[in-house]
C-alpha cells in the first residue's frame, strides 16, 4: 500500500518546535529558511510575528526541495510595554530584560504561516498568550543568563528550559510560549482542506 500522507516541511530550526509536533504525532522534514528577521517591520508585534512567519515558510516554500509539501513557518516575539522583543543580543541585554519582566506579565505572539506548494495556496494568523512571570532575584537572573538558554529563544525565556520555575502562569496555549500552537496549526491546515490527522506518522 503506498503511503498517502502529505510532506510537512517546518521552516525554522527551532528543536522545540520540532519537539511539539512530534510529540503531535507528526515527523516533519526541516529547512531552515535563512530569512533576515531584523530586516522586516510590522506596526504591531503580534503583526511582527506573523510577517516573520510567512517570510520563513515563503523562503523555504520557493525551494525545489519544498515542491509538493506543505511549509510551516513560525516566528514568536514577546510583546512588553508594546514593544516587540526577540531574541536579545547579548548576555547585557538578557539581563536588562529579565530584570524588566521579573513581576510582571507580557504577550507571546506566535505567527504562524502555512503555504501548501501543491496548490499555491497559502493561510497566516497570530495565537497570543499572556505570561506571567514570577519575580527571580539577581542572582539567578544571572545564573539564568551565564546558561546562555536565554540568547537562543524570543523574550529570553522557555517554558520547557531553565527559565521555567521564573514564570509563574499562562494564560492560553502553552504549545504557542514554546514556540508553535498546535490548536492553530489545525485550524489553518483546516482552512487549506488538510486534516491534521492526515499528517500523523504511523503508529509504532
């Protein structure tokens, strides 16, 4: 019997989105996209993210090897004071944010980019997740930041890392912190007439 199930290809190397879809069942192909993020602007972070996301799954989606499959591209950013925050530049900077953040709550947005190349047909949209972060002191702030966990991840924060016990609550998806909702992913892959389900690796 030949196998039917469509190609996903995730364009971002990010192994803690990886991570959530296989846990979903699915086994993705990955191509990193190579886009510029700070080359591209949007008025608002949740917009932000969701440019970055369909910048990510264009890129990959216009690859010889991408032809056929389905591409997801994802982008967060941590919205605080309005401002959109990314991954920070160095430790300094890492630092200053936590000591910003410690106390108070902020919005993960995560864009999110489906392109099905088989078809050219292509569907976008942002999931939000307000964080609420605990209070570490400056001694672990700097334990935190010397780990270097935090110069690889948008906000400089990761539910599934060692930034974990400094956040106190979500509310919202808590796939979407770690980098990918996948409640979104079904409604988009829904919207270009893919079932989920349809992605899933056999069973072991």
């Amino acid at each position: 019997m030949t196998d039917q199930r469509r190609r996903l290809v995730l364009a971002s190397q990010s192994p803690a989105r990886l991570g959530l879809l296989r846990q979903a069942g699915i086994e993705p192909e990955v191509i990193v996209s190579g886009v510029d993020e700070d080359a591209l602007t949007a008025p608002t972070p949740g917009e932000l993210a969701r440019v970055l996301a369909e910048a990510k799954a264009a890129a990959v989606a216009g690859r010889a090897e991408a032809a056929g499959a389905l591409v997801v591209g994802c982008d967060s950013v941590l919205e605080l004071d309005g401002a959109a925050l990314g991954k920070p530049a160095d430790a300094e900077e890492a630092t200053a944010r936590w000591k910003a953040m410690r106390g108070r709550a902020g919005v993960l947005q995560t864009g999110h980019c489906v392109i099905d190349t088989a078809t050219g047909r292509r569907t976008s949209a942002t999931a939000s997740t307000t964080v609420r972060f605990g209070e570490p002191s400056d001694a672990e702030i700097a334990a935190y930041v010397a780990s270097g966990e935090p110069l690889y991840v948008a906000g400089a924060f990761t539910l599934d890392g060692r930034s974990a016990p400094f956040v106190d609550g979500i509310e919202g998806d808590h796939g979407n912190v770690i980098g990918l909702s996948l409640p979104l992913l079904r409604r988009l892959l829904a919207e270009l007439g893919v079932g989920i389900t349809e992605l899933w690796s056999p069973a072991a």
